[in-house]
C-alpha cells in the first residue's frame, strides 16, 4: 500500500492533477448554479415547506468533518434527558436503499449499515429508543416523525443547504482546526457555499478548538459576517478506545508511547492523527480513505501488512469506520477503535438559551 491512499482532493499535493484553471472554471459554474438555486427560493418559485414542531438543522459551511454527528448526539442525548419527544431526520448518504427507511434499533435490531448509511447508524446505536428517519426528503420524513413517533422537537441532520424544509434554528458547526478565510468554493476548495451563508446561522459551534490555531482569526470572521449570532467552543474528546473483536476497553495510560498505524475515512482525516498523538501514540504511518469509504477484506489485510512491515503495535481508527469494515473479525489484526464524543468548552449556556428547549 502507499503511504496516503485516496486523500480528499483538497489534501492531495499531487501537481500533475486537475489543472487550476479548470478548477477555477469549475467553481464559477458551481456558484452560478448555487445563485441560481438560491434565487428559486427567493422568489417563491420553490416553496419552503413548514411542519408543526420546533426544527433544529446542525450543519455546515464546509465539505470534510466538522463534528456534525458527535454534535447531533451530544444534542440528542441531553433532549433525551430533558424527556423531550423528538426525532432525527437525516439523508443517509451513500446508503444502498434509497427509499424511506425508520430506525430506531430498539424495534429493528437486525438492519445493516448499508441500508441506512453510516452516520445514521451510529446515530442509532447510541440512541436504540430514538427514531433516526432517512429520507432524502426532509419535509417527508418529518411528517412520518410527526404523525407516528408524535415528535415535538425535529433535529434536521447536515440541513444547512437543505432549504425546503423551513427551520427554527440554523446551528452551524465550524471546523476551527482550518483557515476558513482562505477557503475557496468547490471544487477549488471546499467551500459548499460562499462564505456570506455564515448570516444565516443563529449559532455557532467552533468545533477542535483545542486543535486550532486559527481559532481568534476565525472568531473575527464570523463575528463580521453575523456579529449577534453567538460563538460556542468544542472539542471531540476521547471516550473510550475499544478492541475492535471483542469490544473490551483499553486502558488510555497504556496506549502512551505505543506504535500505531492509522487509518480512516472520514471528512477530516488530519484531525484523527492529532487525536491519536494527543494519547501519546506514535503513529508510523497513516493511511486516508475517501469520506464514508466501504472497506474490503483486501483493504483490512493489506493494513495488516503494513502494520507488520513498519513495526507499529495496533491499528487504530474510528468508530465511525468500524461500521464500515468487513464483518469477518480475524482474530490475529490487533485493531483498535476510538470513540469520542463532543464536549462543549465554552458557551454551553448560551448554546441552551438560543435553543430554547
């Protein structure tokens, strides 16, 4: 294997790629379709959808990981605790099924991965009693949330750009480990939207704060663009590190100066590294998929080998990749899984006066 296969195109330093031209033609065609688009909403001429419960949509501005899973938990779980009856609504990206599909484990604790997608599926295996709805309809699956589960409160999965469906409340999560100013707009970068969509969020969560060190530069930036919205700090902070056969847990201390082999495919593969180095791991070497990559037996091997040739003690990855890994679990692979879960550092308060739940 080499050493950084399939890296999301924004990492990828290869100068022999798509032409900068192309990317730059490309990327106005992109904005004229998104202003266009936009425009459609605008004027009326797609209407905006309105159910009868409070909607919550958590996304963001950028393609790669900002932490909107662990944040729809961390919003879920403590809804959960208030008692609130609520639903999750999301897409299912990259899901084999492409109709309506409910999940709530504790009814149907024999659906695949494949049929929902990943992120719903860890979604649910954290919350068994919460229905997660996939549909690529919004407005739809929150009818069926509605009218079977009785939700009151409809939290709307990655729904930034999903502007059908009108919403109380736009959280938008933010990965403050990059340079948000310099970004550009697909494919140049990896801008999903020019960066003046930041007025439309209510809130934001600046996501990796402990990773950052554009984090008072980004801070201006948002301010700027929407002054009155507030800023919330977070990190992803390890739960638990877990043997991916048998599921038991690693002591963190042991893991100080041991040799790892990494490897995920996730939206910002870069962040899991730091998370690896932040437990005292030596990562050897490191291997980043595409986001939401489906593994093969060949794939798992082939990172067994090369765990053996370069002398490193585990492999490591993360709990959302575990989902997505054959289900043959060959005794010999020393796997290990990370988990983590988002914790709010900063602005909790404020986070909870803006929700108003």
């Amino acid at each position: 294997m080499k050493g950084s296969k399939l890296l999301p195109f924004w990492e990828r330093k290869d100068k022999s790629g798509i032409p900068l031209l192309l990317l730059k033609i490309l990327s106005s065609v992109y904005l004229l379709g998104y202003t266009i688009r936009k425009s459609f909403y605008g004027l009326g001429l797609i209407q905006v959808k309105e159910l009868k419960a409070k909607v919550i949509s958590v996304g963001n501005l950028t393609l790669g990981g900002s932490g909107k899973t662990p944040f729809v938990l961390y919003l879920a779980k403590r809804l959960k605790q208030k008692g609130m009856n609520f639903a999750i609504l999301t897409r299912g990206y990259k899901r084999r099924s492409k109709t309506t599909k409910e999940l709530k484990r504790i009814d149907s604790p024999g659906i695949k991965w494949e049929e929902v997608g990943d992120e719903p599926f860890l979604l649910s295996n954290h919350l068994p009693e919460i229905p997660v709805i996939i549909d690529k309809d919004r407005y739809n699956s929150g009818k069926i949330a509605l009218d079977r589960y009785k939700a009151k409160v409809l939290i709307l999965d990655d729904g930034f750009q999903h502007w059908r469906l009108k919403r109380n409340l736009d959280i938008l999560m933010i990965d403050s480990s990059i340079d948000l100013e310099k970004e550009k707009l697909f494919p140049l970068g990896r801008l999903r939207e020019p960066l003046s969509s930041l007025k439309r969020a209510g809130i934001f969560i600046l996501n990796r704060a402990d990773q950052s060190i554009h984090k008072d530069k980004t801070k201006l930036l948002l301010q700027k663009f929407k002054p009155r919205s507030p800023i919330v700090e977070s990190i992803l902070e390890v739960t638990s590190v877990l043997n991916w056969k048998n599921k038991t847990k690693t002591d963190l201390d042991s893991l100080k100066g041991k040799k790892g082999l990494a490897f995920c495919g996730i939206g910002n593969p870069s962040s899991f590294e730091r998370t690896l180095r932040f437990l005292g791991v030596e990562i050897l070497n490191a291997f980043f998929f595409l986001d939401h990559y489906i593994y093969s037996r060949k794939d798992l091997f082939s990172l067994e080998e090369e765990r053996k040739k370069v002398g490193a003690d585990f492999l490591f990855t993360t709990e959302k990749d575990s989902i997505r890994l054959p289900e043959t679990k060959d005794p010999q692979i020393p796997l290990l899984v990370v988990n983590v879960e988002l914790k709010i550092i900063s602005g909790e308060e404020k986070l909870w006066e803006v929700l108003n739940l």
